[in-house]
C-alpha cells in the first residue's frame, strides 16, 4: 500500500476489519481471563514500541512483524477472541511511516487479529490447551504447528489480497512465495511462543514465560543487522549501475538485464543461492569500470580507431580496480575482470584460455553478448531471442563456453525472455537520443566497428 490508496483497497480493508470485529465479538460470552490479556498486550505493545526507537527496527518491521512469539504464545493459552484482543494495542501504536498512517495502523491490527485468531481457534480444536497444560511432548507440538500454518496461510491470503486490490498486482502473482518465504521464521517464532506457553501456565508463573522473548530479541537483531548490511550492499551496486547509465546513457538497463540472464545461468547450474546472488552483482557491475573510459568514445556513432578501442579495452581492469576492495562481492571480481576473455585466448585483457578463464565470467560473457543482441542500440536494432542464441551456439568453443550457452538456452525455453525497456526508449531527462539508422541484417554482426572478417569470427554485443 503505497500513497493514495484505491477505492477498491480501502472496501477490501473494510471487509477484513469487519472480518475481526466479528472474531472478537464472542468476548462477552466468555470468562474473560482480563489478567493474562492486558499482560500479554502490554507486553506486544511495549516490544513494537522498543522496536520503533531501535535502529534496526525499520528492517524488522517489514514484512511479518518481530515479536510474533508473544501474539502465538497468546493463541497458545487464550481462548480465540481473547487471544485476538491481544494485537491491538501493539498494533493500533505501531510506527507507520506512509500516509495515510491511520488506515494502515487499522490494516495492521485487523490483519493480525485474523490470523492470531485463527490459529487460536486451530490449536484449541486440536486439543493444544490441553497438552500446554500438562506440558505434553512431544504431543503438544502437533497443534502448535498446525496453528503456525493457520497463522501463516491467513496472512497470505491477506497480504495476497492487499496487493492485488491495493497495487493492482495478478492474484496468482500476488500470493506467489509469500507463504514459503513466512513459514520458516513464524515457525521458530511458534515455538518461542509455546515455550512461553508452557512456562506461563508451570509453576515459574508469567515471569519464567517472559526470559523467553531474551534470546529472541537477540537473534532478531542480529537478524535486522544481516539486512541493514545486505541493503547497503544493494544501495552500493545501484549506485555504481546509476554512475554507468548516466555517462553511457544508450546501454541504459543493460547492467540489470545482464544481472538477470547470469542468475537464470546461476540457477540452471545448479548454483546455491549465495553464488547465485554473487553472479547477479558480477552481471549487474561488469561494465563499472566505463567509468574510466572517455565519453565522447562511449557516446561515439561511428567506427572506433585503433587507438580509441585500445582505450575501451582498459575498462575490464578499471572496474576490477574500482571494485577491488567492496569485500561482499567475492568472485563477481573477476568476472568484471575477466568476462571479455575467449575460450580461444584472443580476448582481453590477458588473453586466457578454457578453463583459466573463472566461471562467473565465463557466465556473464554469454549474458553480456545475449542481452547486447537483444537490445535495440543506436547502431542496429535488436535481434530476436532465437537468432541471438543460433548466434551464441554458433560461436560457442571458441568465444563462449558451451555449458553456459547451453544453460542460458534451456533457463530461456523454460522462463521465456522478460527484460526491462532498452536504453533507447528510455533516455535521461533532457537528453534527446539520435534516431537509429535503418536495420542492418542479422549476419553483419552486432559491432559496426568490427571488421567483416571480425563479424564472421565472434560476437561480443555491444561495444567493450
């Protein structure tokens, strides 16, 4: 939910909150335990509160909240409406940075007095309130659990919701990994809340129950601090991308998509998710090093001299130079150093062979030169998927690696090609780009500065 908020949005968040109004209706038939309630309520609110002055506490807040163990500990020992009436004043005070903040606050709470509420109502059927009583294990887990799931599934459906009615996102795109990516840490979050359970209702009393949230609020920041640091590690690399686009203003978004081919490389390969994000900084960062490079040669229409291509030749070590002490990027190094290397050794800058050539550049080589095919430049217009990868095999063993070319072909025939707009239909504010000259057939190659002979023998997309 961003800014003005839709009519449509604004009805789909009348309906939930009247959805939770009518879960906690049912309080005035039951024997209410006030005691417990205003405790663990006080409780909610007092951690989203020492949430908002912390640091950290914008990352935690993102997504799924921080201190779920105590709203599952509630659902654990309360009935559901009383286990609801928990949420709201954590909630309803909770920090909201976007207008307008009062929608949002009652968003939030209505959202989480639904979900609270159902995996209440789940545990209570399954015979929870029981087995927390008398500490039953390994039983008591079963209807914990199956609560964590009721728990994680409402809030997909809601948080689905809100996307597609707030940001007009495709329900089947909306929902897409939200329940994968929450199961895992409401999980652990499920069983902190059932050991606080278990300790409340034990001879300790509500104070041995409370240590629990201890280490819990330590793993969590810990946890805020892994991505506080991944976001300057993003907020470095777009900096960089954004220096590059703006002085070779007719590649704009080619770093990206390069970042997005070399992934669905990574990923064919089998590749774990650390190198896979390594290899999307390396494709996204492979051009840095243009920075060192004149630009009136980047912006340059006609052929490149001798000379001049010598000078575009240096940027594989200016951007290995620029990037040489940003630690977090670990092998994407060399492949911004390497990644205009030949599998034939006639490539630059050192002219390796095979397999002295590091994988990742090996991989952001092939991404490089099927996005430079793809893409409408200034000199010729783009290719289409399929003569870009007829391309790419045809000059595969001797420029590229074959497994890589390979992998992309396959990654692309199962996901299809879905990249950002070209740098030409997006030019920087003020700038007026030079039209494109008339389409050059596929078989002169993707460098107008290349020789005939150089066309035959390779292709590197666009200009080094």
């Amino acid at each position: 939910m961003r800014g003005s908020i839709p009519p449509r949005a604004c009805f789909y968040v009348a309906c939930v909150v009247l959805g939770a109004g009518v879960c906690l209706v049912p309080l005035s038939d039951l024997r209410t335990p006030w005691a417990a309630i205003a405790l663990l309520a006080v409780l909610y609110a007092g951690c989203e509160q020492i949430n908002r002055w912390r640091p950290a506490g914008r990352y935690a807040l993102q997504g799924m909240g921080t201190f779920f163990p105590v709203l599952l500990a509630g659902a654990f020992l309360l009935p559901p409406p009383a286990a609801a009436l928990v949420v709201l004043p954590g909630a309803l005070l909770s920090r909201v940075e976007q207008r307008p903040r009062w929608l949002r606050r009652v968003w939030r709470a209505a959202r989480l007095v639904l979900g609270v509420w159902a995996a209440s109502r789940v545990h209570w059927a399954l015979g929870g309130r029981d087995a927390v009583v008398e500490a039953d294990f390994p039983y008591a887990l079963g209807p914990a659990g199956a609560a964590v799931l009721a728990f994680c599934a409402v809030l997909t459906v809601l948080d689905g919701g809100i996307l597609a009615t707030a940001e007009r996102v495709p329900l089947r795109a909306a929902w897409r990994g939200l329940f994968t990516r929450s199961l895992a840490p409401v999980a652990v979050h499920g069983l902190a809340g059932l050991m606080m359970a278990v300790l409340w209702r034990s001879p300790y009393g509500p104070v041995a129950a409370l240590l629990v949230l201890l280490p819990m609020y330590v793993s969590w920041w810990v946890f805020a601090q892994y991505h506080r640091e991944r976001g300057a590690h993003q907020a470095t690399i777009r900096a960089l991308v954004q220096a590059v686009d703006i002085k070779d203003g007719y590649t704009r978004g080619h770093s990206e998509r390069v970042g997005q081919a070399s992934m669905m490389i990574a990923r064919e390969l089998g590749m774990d998710d650390e190198r896979a994000e390594a290899l999307r900084f390396a494709g996204i960062l492979h051009d840095v090093g243009k920075l060192g490079v004149p630009t009136r040669l980047l912006r340059k229409d006609g052929p490149l001299t001798p000379q001049e291509r010598r000078v575009i030749e240096l940027h594989p070590e200016y951007g290995h130079e620029m990037v040489r002490g940003i630690g977090f990027l670990g092998e994407a190094r060399s492949a911004i150093l390497h990644h205009h290397e030949r599998l034939d050794g006639s490539g630059y800058p050192y002219g390796l062979t095979g397999r002295q050539i590091p994988e990742f550049a090996r991989v952001v080589a092939v991404a490089d030169a099927f996005d430079a095919m793809t893409s409408t430049r200034s000199y010729r217009r783009a290719r289409p998927v399929a003569a870009a990868l007829e391309e790419l095999g045809r000059c595969a063993g001797a420029q590229f690696d074959p497994r890589m070319v390979e992998a992309l072909a396959l990654a692309l025939g199962r996901e299809g090609w879905h990249p950002a707009v070209t740098a030409d239909e997006t030019p920087l504010c003020g700038e007026v780009p030079p039209p494109a000259p008339p389409a050059r057939p596929l078989s002169s190659g993707p460098e107008e500065h290349r020789k005939p002979e150089e066309h035959r023998k390779s292709v590197d997309g666009a200009r080094p």
